[in-house]
C-alpha cells in the first residue's frame, strides 16, 4: 500500500476537489495523510473519514492581511515544514498532491527536501500563490482551466463526486426550482440582495439558499409567494444542483465546475475582492 499526502485549506473550491481525489486514491488501495488547518470545514468534511488521517496546523493565510498576521505566517512556516518533514519520513509517504492554500507552501518545500513526488492542481483560473510559488519544482501541475501550454501543465478540470445520486424528493411541482449559494463560506452580498431581487417578480418559486456557516441571520426574508428553505451549509450539494433549474452563485471554480457538470444554467456573481479577480476570469471562461 503506498502512502500518500494530500494538502488543500481553508474555501471548498480547494477542500472538495482534494476530497474527491482522496476518495478515489482509497479505492485504489492508497493509505491517505490529510494535511489542512483548523477550519470549521476541513473539520466537517474530513474528521468524519475514519479511512484518512487529517492532521490539522493552526496557520492563516499571508495576503491581504495586516503586518501582524504576516509576521505569525512567517515565524510558523519553519515550524510546519520541520513538522511535516517528520510526517513524510515517519509514515513513509512515496508523493505529496496539493489543491492550493497558504498550508500547502511548507507542505510543497517539506516533500522537495524530502525528495518525495510533488503534484499540484489549480482550481481557478488565476494560478494561486502558493502554486507559483511550487510549480517550479512539482513533477506535474494539473489545472481545471487552461493556463499554460508548458508541458508539465495538464488541463483536466476539476476533481467531482462521482457517486450517482438521485435528485432530492423537495418542491416538485411546476414553479421554477432556484439554488442559490455563496459558496461554502457564503456571501453576504448574496445573502442580503437576492431575495430581495426574487421577491420583486412577485411570483411563485422554490428556492434553496445555502448562505454560508453562521450567517444565516443575514440573510433577508423571502416573501409568501416563494417557498425558500435556508441552510448555513449543504453536504450534498450535487443533489440540490440535480433538482435546480438554474443556479445563483459566486464564481468559485469548485461552484462553477460542479453547475457546469450536471448542465445547470447561472446567474454568475464573481467576488470583486477575490486574490487576483480569479473570480470574474472563472466565470469569464
């Protein structure tokens, strides 16, 4: 059984995508080291695999935040790499797959000394900063939209759920079916403006709105004539995106991947302040 480690942090557009590589390398007989940090969603998603180890480090991200917060990412990342290098020797890992996120710099660098295989895939369409940061020296970098014609680059899209499920038993009659999502860290713009926008045709709808963990008091109210139902956050996504019409959404490229797979039409909102305005460039493509 070879041994594998998997890194991504913090937003579902890294998180998921590393999930479902994960579930798949199990099935082929990979014993699975999770490396991420202390969100509430790694912990959601991956302490409840009994099949993956997920070892978790208390490091936040380096841009856009204040001095202060630079300062701790620096004084930590030595800490981390020396730890993860104890990791990669002690467990015996053969290759080290990263999906992006601040963890993944000392993650990349610990496997390089280590002489371990690194992979990395990019999820958006503005490489990251810590992937630029290790494509360099990874053995290949696989994408979900194409960057770059350099030969090491793979344009593959994104990792999904591949798992055949029905669509949910909810709503069925003959009003529209809307889903609308900020992700799964959710969006205040979303969540205080589109009701409101839903509201002013008057006219009956089914909506299922994930607003995003411990926001769902911000999101405004939805008149009689629409039949909503608002959750902090969807596991199954990929079922209410089976049942939907159409989708209303920020432009994550784990979001737009997963409504373009199953053939859904968007209102497509990309976050103005995402890092490098990979945003609008997803929805672009």
């Amino acid at each position: 059984m070879k041994n594998l480690i998997i890194c991504a942090a913090k937003t579902g557009g890294h998180i998921f995508p590393a999930l479902s590589f994960a579930e798949e390398a199990l099935k082929n007989n990979y014993k699975i080291t999770f490396l991420g940090t202390n969100t509430d969603l790694e912990k959601k998603v991956f302490e409840q695999n009994e099949n993956i180890d997920f070892i978790k480090f208390e490091l936040d991200g380096f841009r856009g935040k204040c001095v202060t917060q630079k300062l701790i990412f620096l004084i930590k990342l030595p800490l981390i790499f020396f730890q993860v290098i104890s990791i990669i020797v002690s467990k015996n890992i053969s290759s080290v797959v990263c999906f992006g996120g601040f963890i993944t710099v000392p993650v990349g660098f610990a496997s390089i000394i280590s002489l371990r295989k690194l992979y990395l895939h990019e999820q958006n369409s503005i490489a990251g900063s810590s992937n630029r940061l290790l494509s360099r020296f990874a053995k290949k970098i696989f994408t979900a939209f194409p960057i770059s014609k350099n030969k090491k680059y793979f344009f593959i899209g994104n990792p999904a759920n591949t798992q055949n499920k029905k669509a949910i038993d909810f709503h069925q009659d003959d009003n529209l079916n809307i889903l609308v999502t900020g992700g799964s860290q959710g969006a205040d713009f979303i969540n205080k403006n589109i009701p409101t926008a839903l509201n002013a045709f008057n006219t009956k709808l089914n909506v299922i709105h994930q607003c995003g963990l411990d926001k769902i008091q911000n999101v405004s109210n939805y008149n009689q004539e629409i039949n909503s139902s608002i959750f902090e956050f969807i596991d199954n996504l990929d079922e209410y995106i089976n049942w939907c019409d159409f989708a209303i959404c920020r432009c994550g490229a784990g979001t737009l991947s997963e409504i373009s797979q199953k053939k859904r039409g968007m209102v497509m909102i990309p976050l103005p302040k995402s890092i490098d305005n990979h945003q609008y460039f997803n929805a672009l493509f």
